[in-house]
C-alpha cells in the first residue's frame, strides 16, 4: 500500500478572510469489504475535532471517490458525527481511492486520499465458520438418526393432532362419496412449504387411491403443476392402481392470486368436496379459501408456517399444522427411516437452541446483575458463536 | 372508452362479489373473465420477461442462462412419452437446488439469529454494575426468554407432551396463541383496507356518491 496524497486544492472549496474553518478528517481508511463478491468498500475515519454536539462548526461530511485515476466524484453526504461508509457500487477490476471533505457554512476541509483499493471476491465467507460448524452438527445428527432407524430401531415421534385425522377425512370423503379437494398454496417450487406440502400428498393420495376415492388439485404454478402430477401418479403406482390416475386430476388455473381464488372457490361451492387440504404457503386468500370449505361443511385440515396466516386457518379449519409440523408431516405420515431421521436430527438442533438460550439468559444476567466476569465472557463468546452478519 | 372500463369493473366487481349470497351465473362469468385474462397476463408478462428479457436479449453476456434455458427445454419433453422422464431433472434440480438454499437461510435466521435475540438479562438487583434496565425491560425481556424457549419445547417432536415438559409446552402454545389473536386482529384490519378500496371503487368512481 502506498503512502495516502494529500487531496488537490480545486476540490476543495475555501471560504474567503473570516471563514469558517474546520479540521479535516483524520485515520482515513479505504478497505475492501471482507467476504462478498468484491461489490463493496468500506471507509473508516476519526470524525473533525471540530465535529462537536455544542456550537459545532462542522456541518456533516462529504466521501468522494477517484476511479482509475480519473476525475474525483462526489459520493454522498453524511451527517455530522459520521465515521464510517460502504461504498457499494464498486467493480472488480478498477482502484478505488477516497478522500472525505468535513463540510462548515464557508466549504470543504478534504483529508488526504487513501491508498488506492481494489475490490476483491472472497470464494468462503469465514465470517459464517460458526454456522457451518452448527450446520455439519446438525447434520450429523440428522445422518446418525437415519442410519439408527435404517438398522431397524424404532425412533419415537409425539402424536400430531393434524395428521391423525387425514385417514379419517379421507375415509369421510369415500363415504359421502365427494371428492377431496387439495390445495398446495400459491408459491412455486422454490419455497419449502411448496415442496412439505407436495410430499403430504404422497401419502394423502396414497389414502385416496386405497380408498378409491376421487381427488381434485387446481395449482397457481405451473411447476407445481408438474411436480403434483409426478406425486399422485408415483403414489397411485405404489397403491397398485396405476390405471386410476388421470393427469386431470391436477389442473393449472392462473399465477393470479385472486384469479386462482375465484376459480377455487367456484369450485368448492360446485363440486362441494367432503375433505379439504390447504397445505403450502398462503398469503391474503388464506381466510377466504378456508371459510369457503366451511361453507361447504368440508372438513378441512390446514398448515402452513406463514404466521400471518395461521390465526385464519385455526379459525376456520378442523386440524391446523402450525409452522414447523407442516415440516414434521411428511415424516411422521411416511414413517421412512430417512425422513423419521431427518426429523429426529431436527430435533437435537432444537434442544441445542434450548440449552444455548437458557445457559445465555444465565450468562446474561448474572454478568449484567452482578458483574461476573466469567459469565461476561461466556455471554459475549455465545453471541458471537450465534452471529449471522 | 373509458366509461366502458368503467362500467365493466364495476360489473365484474359485483360479480364477484355476489358469491357472498351464492354461486351463480353472474359470478361464473366474472370468475371466467378473471382467471382467462389473468392467465393469459401472465403468459405473457413471463414470455417477455423471462424469455425475452433475461435470456435472448442477455444469452450473451451470461453464460448460465443457457443452464436455464436447457433445464426449460427439457420441461417440455413431458409431451414426448417415450423420453418424458427428461423433465424430472429440472425439478429434481429446483427440489435440491431449493433445500441447499433454505438450509442455511433457515439456520440462520431461524435459529441463529432467534437464539442471539433472545440472550437478554431477566432479573435486575438493583447493585449490578452498569445494569439500567427498568422493570418493563424486565418483564418484556422475560416474555421473550419464556415465550421462546417453551415454544421450542412445544415444537420438540421427540418426547411426549406430559409432565413438566408438558406443561412447558402448553405454555408454548398459550404464547402461540395470543401471538395469533394479535396477529389476526392485526390482518383483519389490513384486509378491510381491500374492502374499502372496492365500495370506494364503488361508490366514488363508478357511481360518483363520494369525492
């Protein structure tokens, strides 16, 4: 890095005999952001002495940035007592070099330049080590539980009031002889509650094929659309019944959220179907689509981990999944080692959230009650561990 | 023109609005114009957005469109029986590339960043050193430890709900549910505003009642 120059004088604007003066800024520094695509520089700077809260004579301050040697542009204007700014509309392969003007009423104080920068792109963010680390721990549970089931070990999972009844619904369905209706929400297959919600109809079309009952699922999506036609033919295959799945059992409607709604509300008050699913990510239609399977007398079964949604379908539906028992669902129903593994792994990642909080909550007390130095540390150490920026 | 559009918004609008009463020919007509032009909106939003926009007119300059295109392309061999198992492996490639992707947004934001949050002083002596907090950070700091951490225990789908740990959990979902009560009142509100956009829709440009 070399020596910082001091700014050229027709950048700055001095005040003529009786102005205002203000000391520059000092400890400039130009760095690179650490661990992005090389998008972003970071300053840092010793705010003018004559920056002060009383009859302060320094206005805010003004960063300028040199690009390759060309002209000094003005970047932004702060406000008095600033000491640090993110360039964030930088390239890779161009220098960077900055200087800071304190601003008073008679003009610009500029500081000396910094060295120039060159924005780099970092391939491993080491910022995230602990996440990783949390990650691979949880991850392992999740593959020690799967191997424990896959040796034939019976893992225990707590009842879930939702799922219990999803055999009697659909036996209800069969029954009154009126099809189910199922609803996957109206994101796309890149949202998970999409894809909890695709692996529930695995085993609800399954039910529905052993049963030899009807099922209809109009989608927003058109991937959806493909991935739930996949599902319910894999599962009437399985059921042995493979001439009973008919692609029109899944239909694509319309991406328009209030379109999709008035199409599938029209559909339940036509074809009146005993057993409901709205199972997904739903947004503004959640109240509407649920109090029309009311209307209906459907039984209607509901999850999502949208927690603005939630209140309407506890209102209006039999059997809600609350947020994480959408996920918990598809392995409870499948009971498949991998999945009952998965969930079991979930599970330790939890207990470990336990056990943080309340050992912090301790730590965070007694070191701000009592000021136990130990308990200082270990607080300060768990809230860097658990540090996602 | 103008009038016309007019005119057959407000039709429409009470069209579906008369679903209220029943299901009827007036709502099937304007649920069938609703999801026609809407379907058809976005066919072609997503032609010139997507297909135009990002990939021809940028093919050249990003070489990972051309990934994109092919996983597309291959979405359209479901129309060829024989080699129709082709188009899983776009959405084996969304499924997979999607679960990477939330794993670690949901770790950290989820988890880290919960359990961060949530390392907060819940007593006060009075003596401690450089401890200000009043007796409503106090009891709001307490919320959020117990609120939390039996919400965890709620959630936790390895040990039956009885006992202590039973109690912890209906605990939980005591805090879950006046989470939800505040919540909906919250949303209600938000949705009324539909409503009111609508009669004033209504009322104010269609039939001119209101300024």
């Amino acid at each position: 890095m070399g020596q910082p120059d001091t700014a050229p004088l027709d950048t700055a604007v001095f005040a003529d005999s009786g102005a205002v003066t203000v000391a520059p800024v000092e400890s400039l520094l130009a760095e690179d952001h650490k661990y992005d695509n090389g998008r972003a520089v970071d300053l840092s700077w010793v705010p003018s002495i004559d920056d002060q809260l009383v009859d302060s004579k320094a206005l805010g301050y003004r960063v300028y940035r040199i690009v390759d040697g060309g002209e000094a542009d003005s970047l932004a204007d702060l406000p008095p007592f600033a000491a640090a700014f993110t360039d964030g509309s930088v390239e890779r392969g161009h220098s960077y070099v900055y200087f800071v003007s304190a601003l008073s009423p008679s003009g610009e104080f500029p500081s000396v330049h910094t060295a120039p920068v060159k924005p780099e792109r970092e391939w491993i963010n080491l910022s995230r080590g602990w996440l990783f680390l949390i990650m691979l721990f949880i991850s392992a549970a999740v593959i020690f539980f799967v191997e424990t089931a896959r040796r034939g070990k019976k893992l225990f999972v707590r009842k879930i009031a939702g799922l219990e009844a999803i055999d009697d619904a659909v036996g209800r369905a069969t029954e009154m002889g009126r099809p189910v209706l199922f609803i996957p929400g109206i994101s796309d297959m890149d949202d998970v509650e999409t894809l909890a919600a695709l692996t529930i109809l695995g085993r609800v079309s399954r039910t529905i094929a052993d049963y030899d009952s009807k099922i209809f699922m109009p989608v927003s999506r058109s991937l959806v659309m493909t991935a739930a036609r996949e599902t319910l033919k894999a599962s009437y295959q399985s059921a042995g019944r493979p001439d009973a799945y008919s692609d029109d059992m899944v239909n694509y409607v319309t991406d328009e959220q209030f379109g999709y709604v008035a199409a599938v509300d029209g559909l339940m008050a036509r074809e009146k179907p005993a057993t409901v699913f709205l199972l997904g990510a739903f947004f503004a239609e959640s109240l509407i689509l649920a109090e029309t399977g009311n209307s209906v007398g459907a039984i209607q079964i509901a999850g999502t981990a949208r927690p603005a949604q939630l209140p309407f379908f506890i209102a209006a539906c039999d059997f809600t999944l609350i947020g994480e028992e959408l996920f918990a669902a598809s392995a409870y129903l499948s009971g498949e080692p991998r999945m009952l593994g998965s969930l079991k792994g979930q599970d330790v990642g939890k207990a470990l959230a336990m056990i943080v909080i309340l050992v912090g909550v301790v730590a965070m007390t007694m070191s701000e009650a009592w000021d136990v130095g130990v308990m200082e540390n270990l607080r300060a150490w768990l809230v860097r561990v658990f540090s996602t920026s | 023109m103008e009038h016309f559009a007019l005119w057959l918004g407000a039709f429409l609008t009470l069209g579906i609005l008369s679903f209220l009463y029943k299901d009827n020919a007036w709502y099937k007509l304007s649920e069938a114009v609703f999801v026609g032009i809407s379907a058809g909106f976005w066919f072609a939003t997503l032609f010139w957005d997507n297909l135009v926009g990002k990939f021809w007119d940028g093919k050249g300059e990003e070489p990972m469109l051309w990934v994109g295109a092919a996983l597309g392309l291959l979405m359209l061999f479901r129309l060829l029986p024989k080699v129709g198992w082709l188009s899983r492996w776009p959405l084996a490639f969304i499924v997979g590339a999607t679960s990477g992707l939330w794993l670690m947004n949901y770790l950290a934001s989820n988890i880290m960043s919960q359990v961060q949050a949530t390392i907060l002083p819940v007593f006060s002596s009075g003596f401690g050193a450089g401890f200000d907090a009043d007796l409503a950070t106090i009891v709001g700091n307490l919320v959020i430890f117990v609120g939390t951490f039996t919400g965890l225990v709620y959630f936790f789908f390895s040990k039956e709900h009885k006992g202590v740990f039973g109690g912890a959990a209906r605990v939980g979902i005591f805090f879950i549910m006046i989470t939800f009560g505040a919540s909906f009142g919250y949303t209600v509100m938000s949705r009324m505003s539909l409503l009111i956009g609508r009669i004033d829709f209504l009322l104010g440009d269609w039939l001119g009642m209101i300024g």
